[in-house]
C-alpha cells in the first residue's frame, strides 16, 4: 500500500477563507484518497465547516491559529505581526518540521513569500526562489517561472530558474529531459539584455543532463508550447501572467456577447455547444490554479485568491503530485549535478588557458 502524502493547509488564507479552502481540499481528497491534511485555522470558522465534510475531517488534524493574514497586509507587516501566531506560519512550520510534504494557501502572495523564505530558508547557493506557473498551450502545458517573485534577475539567478523549472517539469509531466527556453525578445543570439544572453552562453557551455536547453524564446512561444520551461524574470513574468488571464477572459467575453446578439447566433450556439464547452474548459483558468514556489527547502504552493472550491482543489492536486514525484530530491540532485558541470567546465577553460 502507498504511503500517504500529508500536506499542510492554510484555511484562513484567500478571499472566501474557509468556505472555499476546506471544501476544495473536500474535493482533492476524492480524487486522491491517500491525502492526509494539517489543518491551520481559527476554530471557530474552521470546526463548523468541516463537520459538514465527515470524510475530510477524518483525515485532517486542525489546529487553532488566533492571526489571519489578511490580503492587503504588507509582507514586513504579516511577517512581523502573523510570526508564531497566524494560520499561514503556522502551516509553513508544520512543513519546515517534517509533519507535511507541502504547504498549499490562498493567501497574501508577498506575505506568504516573505514567511516562506524566513521560516523555509532558500536552498544552498539559490540567492532568489521563483514563483513558477503552470501555463495551458496549443500543445498541453508548459512551466513558466519566476512569475512574480523578485524583480529582475542576474545571469546565475536565471540558470538557477532553469534548474528548478527542469525539475518541476521532470516532476509534474513526467518529461525526462524537459526543454528549457529564455524568453527574449528575439531568437538570435546577439539580442536582449546582456544577464539573458550570459545565461544563454552559460547553458550552452554546462550542456545539462538534466535539461535540454533551447535557446531563446518570444512571447509567442508562451502559447505555443514551444519549450517544456520558459524561463524570465519577475516583472516581465508578470506581466505576462496577468496578459494571458486577461485576453481569457477577454475572450471568453467576446464569445458570450456575440453568442447573444441575435436569433441566429443563439441557434449556432446551441448547435456548437460542445464545441465551446471543450474551448471554456480548456481556458478555464482553475484548472492550472497554483503558483509554486522553487528553491526553498520546502514546498509552497501558492492558490489564486479569488478562486473557488474546485480552484483550490487543483492547487492540492499539484502539491500532491510534487510531493508524490519527489520534487526536492530532483531538484537537489539538479542543483548538484549543475556545481560539478561548472567545475567542470572551469577546469577545461584552464586547460584551454595553459595551452
């Protein structure tokens, strides 16, 4: 018999709170009955809920939490106030003490990220954890990272997303050697900030056995599913992030007001139906909610905050199957396979040096 993943919950965290985390953890432990939950919450809020859900309190511990971190905390606030007391702490030290695989919250982004790094800690030799996304293309799905965590990144930061996002792919779609690309804004190699092109050179030179690198990739790309792994810094991540859920649902705006608009097109609605509920379901953005957070020593997924039940169901079922799938020996086994290959390749420049 497998062994059961625990995985810890932040209850208070989101905009609905408990009424949407515990009823969505109700519907991932029906798709995978070997989760088991730490529960963290105000009982009060929390014990109502989950004596409506018998199967989901059977499986979970709750433990009282006096702090919610609220949305609009400031990170250096939540960090200062929610510290020892709040619901998402207290999830992530369950983590950090070995009683759960991974945290799953809905809760403030740059509060969680900042709780997360002091309570976590990064991992050897990454300055700087990402925030990666599962991202829906013509050709299933994709990883992109960092999404939003830090502004900027150096050329070694950028190597270090590659790495994890390798891993991740390895871990999530089961791809051996996943393909990993640079976004840019161009293909060739003389274009885009110099920190992008020295990482490019960079991987190219360690040659990874753990990854495939690409080259440089466009915007383009992101839809296309050119590359397993599509790696950028924060801002321009988020950016992009935030245009892609937009055009959704510009789109699926679109659909709706044409589909209305007279008699006729009501009729080819209805004889399209099936059509457009396979495009809804593929745009329906809860099916990849969960942004994950690389290069802590822990695993931290972090939910939409505005995302219902089945929402947050799909962000458990991703920390299950990173847990399920070893993602932190991958990337620690990647992470120590990339140092051996850089001195490696130090010592051939040497030799090159000597002759």
């Amino acid at each position: 018999m497998a062994k059961s993943v625990t995985l810890s919950i932040d209850a208070m965290g989101g905009d609905g709170g408990p009424e949407v985390i515990l009823p969505g953890a109700s519907i991932a432990l029906q798709r995978c009955p070997d989760i088991r939950y730490q529960i963290f919450g105000k009982l009060e809020e929390v014990e109502p809920i989950l004596d409506t859900l018998p199967e989901l309190k059977a499986v979970s511990g709750v433990h009282h939490c006096e702090i919610a971190v609220s949305m609009d905390d400031k990170p250096s606030q939540a960090l200062r106030q929610g510290r020892w007391k709040s619901s998402m702490w207290k999830a992530l030290e369950c983590a950090k003490d070995g009683d759960a695989g991974a945290v799953v919250s809905a809760g403030n982004t740059g509060a969680l990220m900042a709780m997360a790094k002091f309570c976590l800690r990064p991992m050897p030799d990454i300055e700087r954890p990402a925030i990666a996304a599962i991202w829906p293309t013509m050709r299933g799905e994709s990883i992109v990272l960092d999404v939003g965590a830090t502004i900027g990144a150096d050329a070694q930061q950028l190597i270090d997303y590659a790495i994890l996002g390798g891993a991740m792919a390895r871990a999530v779609f089961g791809i051996e050697r996943p393909s990993v690309g640079l976004l840019n804004v161009g293909v060739e190699e003389v274009k885009g900030l110099e920190e992008i092109k020295t990482a490019g050179r960079m991987l190219r030179e360690h040659d990874l056995a753990s990854i495939d690198y690409f080259g440089f990739v466009e915007g383009d790309d992101l839809g296309k599913g050119t590359v397993d792994v599509v790696v950028t810094e924060g801002f321009s991540g988020n950016i992009a992030l935030k245009t892609a859920e937009g055009t959704a649902r510009q789109i699926s705006q679109y659909l709706r007001s044409a589909m209305s608009r007279t008699i006729q097109a009501q009729l080819g609605y209805l004889l399209a139906r099936p059509a457009f509920d396979r495009l809804r379901e593929k745009m329906d953005p809860r099916k990849v909610n969960g942004g994950v957070f690389l290069g802590l020593n822990g695993l931290v997924i972090k939910s939409h905050g505005g995302t219902d039940a089945e929402g947050f169901a799909a962000a458990v079922e991703l920390a299950y199957d990173m847990v399920r799938n070893d993602l932190m020996n991958r990337i620690s086994t990647d992470l120590e396979a990339y140092h051996a290959s850089g001195a490696a390749v130090l010592a051939d420049r040497g030799k090159e040096t000597a002759k």
